[in-house]
C-alpha cells in the first residue's frame, strides 16, 4: 500500500491510472444499472428474485 | 490498459464467488419467502406482478413453461379460469419458470451482480491504494454493505411482491442518490482528517433520510408483517455476508496479482 509495487499496473501514469479506475467504476454501475434497474420485463423477470432479494426498488 | 484489464479479471473471478455464495443463501433465506409472498399475491388476484407463484394445481404448474410465453395478457377477473390463475402473464412478457430455471437464472443474476459491484469496489479502493489483504477487504465489505445495503434500506426497506411502493422510478432516484451520498460520506471520513470534512460527511449521510424515500399513497398489503420482517432481516444478513466476501476475496485476489503474495498463504496474512 506504501510502495508503488503493490499497486495494479505501477507503470501507468497517473493521468491513465484514473481513466482505467473510471472506466472500471463506469462499467461495474452500468452493469448494476441494467441488472438491477432497467425497466425492460424481460430483465425484470429474469432477475426477479435477485432484485427482491438486493433490495433493489422493484415493481 | 494493463491496469483495467487487471481490474476488470479480479472483479470477474471475486463476482463469480461471491455471487454463487449470494446465490446459495437466497436459496434458503430469501426465495422461500418471496415464493410465500407470492401466494398472497396469487390469492389478492395476482395484479401488479409477473410470476405464476405455487400454482394451486400441478398440471397447471407443468403447463406453465410452454404457457407463460404465448399467454395472452387477460386480467380477466371475472372468470378465474385455472389456465388464468396459474399463469397471469399480463402484458409483462417472458419470465423463467419456476423451479430449476428461476434459480439458475437467480445465480446468474448473482453472479452479474456481484461482478458489478465488484467493479466498482475494485476501482474505487485502488484510488484509496487498493486491498491489499483478506483483512482490509473485510472492511470494504463492510462499508460497501453500508452504502448499498443499509443507508438505501432504511428509507425502501426490501419489499415482498405484493407491498405498495411508491412510483418505481422515484424510488431508484432515492436509492442511487442515498447510495451515492452515503459513499461520499463514509469516503471523506475515512481519508480526510478533517473535522469540518466529518461533519460535512455526517449531513451527508443524514441527508436523503431528512429528505425521506419516495413513500406509496397506501400502506394496505395482505403480506403479514411477521412475514416482511423476517425478509428484511433475511436480506440484510444475506447481503451482509456477500459484501464480506466480495472484500475478503478481492483482498486475496489481488494479493495474488501484485505478486505481494507468493504463495496463497501470505495473501491470507
């Protein structure tokens, strides 16, 4: 955590470290977004229990 | 982008597990339940909602797999036919059927899941210098719990099918702006030493409570309270355990990416 060794990807810029962090975050709320909160039927019904069960706003 | 591909593998390989652990404790704790809710649901006319939930009779049960999809959208309620009542398709489309294909697809779900979360877990402790150990990861854990579990679920507490609730989209509105005002918070009391910052955070945190959750015109339900209450601690629990290992594994992961780890023993020191 001291040492730029124990980070991922040492060798990248700072400027690049936080596009690849952002575009890592970016993804991972889209593929929330669309599991947990699209309001197609399908992906509603096929992730029914989960949403319920995530407590994710459902119906 | 080696950084984003490291990410992104870690993410994969923490999701998968933890989303199959996520997945093995519904399967206990939280389906059962909805599956109990359902039934009243079913017995209040099976409005507002998508699943042929225990059907009463097991022919109609078979039959609802190859039914489901082709079923017209009659809400006819005047004539409670047994093909109506076991599949009340309405206009909501395709949904697995019940039994082995809703659960595989409840793992799925899972799984898809706890790689999103993982995602953004993994990114955003990077910027903090990331998770080095099984043990930093326990604490992510937790304050991912926090931002995504409690802060939301103390103004939309989980609901069973069949609970009133407010429009669906002002309630994601209120769920991600808690969520997001929770995680700026609980971030500037962990890496700002500053206690304007804390206090700062503190409003945060409180605010979209003062504010409050989009709230349903009516809070008549024929789901029993005693069943509710024991899904929302079902939920909490779950959700507890999910984002502990979500860390936890991220933690011995990565250890074993940075090459801090030489064998998979330091990576749980």
């Amino acid at each position: 955590m001291t040492t730029a060794t124990v980070s991922l990807g040492a060798s990248v810029s700072s400027q690049s470290r936080f596009m690849q962090l952002a575009l890592a975050a970016l993804l991972g709320t889209f593929i929330i977004g669309f599991v947990g909160f699209s309001h197609i039927d399908a992906v509603h019904n096929a992730g029914h229990d989960n949403r319920h069960s995530m407590a994710f706003p459902c119906h | 982008m080696n950084l984003f591909r490291n990410v992104v593998f870690i993410a994969a390989i923490t999701g998968l597990v933890a989303g199959v652990v996520l997945a093995c404790m519904q399967a206990y704790a939280t389906v059962p339940l909805i599956l109990k809710a359902e039934v009243y649901e079913q017995a209040e006319g099976g409005h507002s909602h998508d699943h042929a939930a225990a059907p009463a009779d097991a022919a109609g049960g078979n039959a609802m797999s190859s039914a489901a999809p082709a079923a017209s959208n009659t809400m006819s309620a005047a004539t409670p036919a047994p093909a109506a009542a076991a599949a009340p398709a309405e206009d909501e489309g395709w949904a697995p059927a019940d039994g082995f294909e809703r659960f595989a697809f409840n793992v799925v779900s899972n799984v898809v899941t706890g790689i999103g979360f993982a995602l953004i877990l993994v990114a955003v402790s990077e910027f903090a210098g990331g998770i080095g150990n099984w043990r930093q990861g326990v604490f992510w854990g937790l304050a991912g719990f926090a931002v995504f579990t409690l802060a939301p679920g103390l103004g939309l507490p989980p609901e069973l099918p069949a609970m009133p609730a407010a429009d669906l989209t002002q309630r994601q509105i209120w769920w991600v702006a808690t969520v997001i005002a929770t995680a700026i918070g609980l971030g500037l009391i962990a890496f700002r030493k500053s206690l304007p910052l804390a206090i700062l955070a503190v409003l945060l945190i409180v605010a979209p409570h003062i504010v409050g959750a989009p709230q349903p015109d009516s809070f008549e339900t024929p789901i029993p309270e005693g069943l509710h209450h024991q899904f929302v601690v079902a939920v909490t629990l779950t959700n507890l355990v999910f984002w502990l290992v979500l860390g936890a594994v991220v933690g011995v992961v990565r250890g074993r990416f940075t090459g801090t780890a030489t064998s998979l023993r330091d990576s749980f020191a």
